[in-house]
C-alpha cells in the first residue's frame, strides 16, 4: 500500500492531504532530478551566468512572494559572504509597492525571479519594473510552472542574453496550497548556480542531504505527531545565518497549513531577546535552528538554555546538524556548510505544519477552502510606474 508520512493514498485523498503529503516526501529525489537537469543545462547556463559574475560590480536581488521572498532571505547572506558578490533578497511585494528604493538605475543587476506558478501580479511586476528603471539588468528565472506569465514574458523578448529561464523539475509546481517541494527546489537551484560550489563538491553534498532527508521523513514522523497533538496556541521559529530566513519560511507554513489558528513568529537567535521573547508563554512551541559554524553556535546554545531554565513555553525544541545526547536535540547528523542544513530543516518545518494543520481537522491541500487566502494570490491591482 502506498503511503506518505505514514498515512495511506487513501486515507489522504479523503482528508485532502494527499499533494502536501506526496510533495513533501518527494522532494530528495526532486533535488536528484535538479542535478540532472543543470548538467543538461550547463552549456547554457554558462553562456548566460560566467560573463555575469565575471563583474565584481554585479548587484544580484533575489525576489519572490511569500515562500519565495524568504528563500531568497536565507540564501542572499551566505552567498554574499562566500561569493564576495553584492547579493540581495527583497520580496517582489516591497520592490511593486517602492521600486527605487531597491532598483538602482545604474548598477549592472541580476534579478533572480523565484516562481511557483510564475503567474503572481507582484512577479510579472517586479521584473517589467526593473527593465523598466535599470539600464544593464539581466534576468534569471526559476520557475515551478512551464506555462506561466513569466515564460510568455521571456518568449516575447527573446533576448537570451538577458533572460535565462530555468523550469526545475515536473513535481516542482505544488499542487498543495504551502509551498513545499518548489520552495526547496528554487533555494536548492540558486545554491547551485550562484554559490561558487565545485561540480563534484556539489553532487555529493546533493546526494547526502537527500539521503539524510529520506531517513528523517521517516525519523521524524513520531515527533511531528506527538507535537501536532499538544495545545500549542503559539510556535515560534528562531535562527541566525541562512536560518533566519528558514525560521520564516517555518513559521509561515504554520501559519498557512493551520489557517492561522495558531499564532506564529520567527526572529534570529539574538533578535529574540529584544521584545519578540514576549511571545513566548504556557501554550507555545519553540524551534531553536543550530548553525554548524562553531562561532554562530555558542550563541545557538546560550538561547537554548536560556529558554529552558525560563520554563514558560511548553516545549524548547532545537535542530542541529551535529551530535548530541540532549533529548529535546533533534540531530541530523551533516557536518556540512549551514546552506545545505537548510533542507532538513525545511523538511521538519513542513512536516510539523502538517501534521498541525490535521490535528485541527484541516484540509493541508486547502487550508481555505472559503477562499479568502488563495494559492496564487488574487485582487492585486498593478498601477503603472511613473519615473520622475
């Protein structure tokens, strides 16, 4: 019998569960197929990207809505450090609404477009603004979905040396409401572009991760059920580096998958203190993300006890790529870079959203059904810029 986190095809389908549940657990082989599918690029990918960030002058923006803004903040600070390059996220929300506060007319730029559907207003608007305001821009797209408003934007172009756009892997264009498989794949694809990664280096590090995620889709699958039954009315999502983006990727696929029943936050590991430490109280969950880097750590670690020797939120728990006998230490076992522990923590982040939005009788294929919050987003007006 087939299943997906220990739950039947059969029993999914009747709870409208069955695309979260298959798009979570199939994303390590999505991530194998994206290998393959850059190495059949690569000619391409080259011929666009190498006299690119050749300029040392380059400014990269990654940009996206929701889901994919915050991929683009997890990514942009490990690159910038370990590129060198002038790398920055902003959501396509903050670019449509203020556009010459993150375009610079004349600066080189990148945009690095992340896309589920490639159909969002904020999308198409980000990218006709840039060329628009920015005399060099170039464009890269990542999109989920080969037929989209994106690919008609670049096919009436035409203009390959200016956008290159990439449609990851048949799988990718979620079928559930969350974000899930697509998120991981577009964060996973900029990883490998734009990271100064070795070929080599970069396929065993794909291949170890996704086997570490195959095992903790199944090592997790206890935890995530025994916390969704808990009467958590808060979760709260903390981590510093690539982390702080993943904290808000976390907090807000609770937020979607439980129709906001439960309240969430997410800030960095020292951010907390100053204020947001007020969110915590009887009826909360809080998730502490690790970092590998030796530095980063003690301040990982000094958080972490802190909030347990408060003993206010009813359970502190953390991830961590390394080894420990602490029982509330969910360990992964990667020794790797903190950009690749960014997807198993996704994959506990997705997985506990879940198995949350079940444990309230939820639809996590449409936690909306009424449709006030929609899978792409509708009822935004796009008004015309009027360069001064």
């Amino acid at each position: 019998m087939q299943q997906y986190l220990n739950y039947s095809k059969e029993w999914l389908e009747r709870h409208g569960a069955i695309h979260t549940a298959k798009e979570i657990c199939q994303q390590p082989q999505i991530w194998r197929d994206l290998l393959q599918l850059l190495s059949q690029r690569q000619p391409q990918i080259e011929t666009f990207l190498t006299p690119l960030l050749a300029d040392p002058n380059l400014v990269i923006i990654l940009t996206g809505a929701g889901s994919s803004a915050f991929g683009g903040v997890a990514l942009a600070p490990w690159l910038r450090e370990q590129t060198k390059r002038n790398v920055y996220a902003y959501g396509t929300t903050e670019i449509v609404a203020d556009p010459l506060q993150y375009l610079s007319t004349h600066k080189k730029t990148l945009i690095v477009s992340f896309a589920r559907s490639g159909n969002s207003p904020e999308s198409v608007a980000t990218v006709k603004l840039a060329d628009q305001i920015v005399s060099d821009c170039y464009h890269l797209f990542l999109t989920c979905n080969p037929n989209c408003a994106l690919t008609d934007y670049a096919h009436q172009k035409n203009n390959a040396q200016r956008i290159l756009q990439l449609v990851l892997p048949e799988g990718t264009h979620d079928l559930g409401f969350a974000m899930t498989s697509s998120i991981s794949s577009m964060i996973l694809a900029t990883l490998l572009l734009l990271g100064g990664i070795d070929t080599h280096q970069a396929y065993d590090a794909v291949m170890k991760i996704a086997t570490i995620c195959e095992h903790q889709l199944l090592n997790w699958q206890t935890i995530t059920k025994q916390l969704a039954q808990k009467n958590h009315e808060r979760v709260i999502y903390v981590g510093s580096s690539c982390f702080t983006g993943i904290a808000q990727e976390a907090a807000l696929k609770i937020l979607e998958l439980t129709a906001g029943k439960i309240a969430t936050r997410f800030d960095s590991i020292l951010g907390l203190r100053h204020g947001p430490k007020f969110m915590i109280n009887g009826k909360s969950l809080v998730v502490c993300f690790f970092s590998n880097d030796a530095y980063i750590h003690q301040y990982d670690i000094d958080l972490f006890n802190e909030l347990e020797h408060d003993n206010i939120a009813t359970d502190v728990l953390a991830l961590s790529g390394q080894q420990s006998t602490h029982k509330q230490i969910l360990s992964v076992d990667c020794h790797l870079s903190d950009c690749w522990l960014i997807f198993p923590y996704l994959v506990f982040a997705q997985m506990l959203a879940f198995e949350k939005s079940l444990s309230f009788g939820l639809t996590p294929d449409n936690p909306c059904p009424t449709g006030e919050v929609n899978r792409v987003v509708k009822g935004v007006t796009i008004y015309p810029f009027h360069q001064i």
